[in-house]
C-alpha cells in the first residue's frame, strides 16, 4: 500500500471559464500548467527510483 493512498482526497478545481479569458493571459495560463506538469514528472520520476531501490533492497 502506498502512503499516497491514504492521504484524503483534494476536490479537483473548478475549470476556468476559457471565453472569459485573453490570449496573453491563456499563454501565461499554458505555462504555469506546463511547468506543473514538468513537477509532478520529477516527482513521479524520483518516487518510481525510491520504489526501485526499495524492491532491489527486500529482493536481497
């Protein structure tokens, strides 16, 4: 079991209302997810190489 699993649960955020929204700052919006996205691969990355070395220790 991973310890993710028993944090509570976030809500997921309501969605922005796009028509209301400039190009400029939906740019702006583009890169803020973008560079979210890029966080949470780091941390997927680093916790797959922690699992890793974990297997690798119990497998000995």
């Amino acid at each position: 079991m991973d310890t993710d699993d028993l944090e509570p649960q976030q809500q997921k955020p309501a969605l922005k209302n796009l028509e209301e929204v400039s190009i400029e700052a939906l740019a702006e919006y583009i890169a803020e997810l973008e560079a979210e996205i890029a966080r949470v691969r780091e941390a997927i990355k680093g916790k797959k190489g922690a699992q890793s070395d974990a297997d690798q220790f119990f497998k000995t």
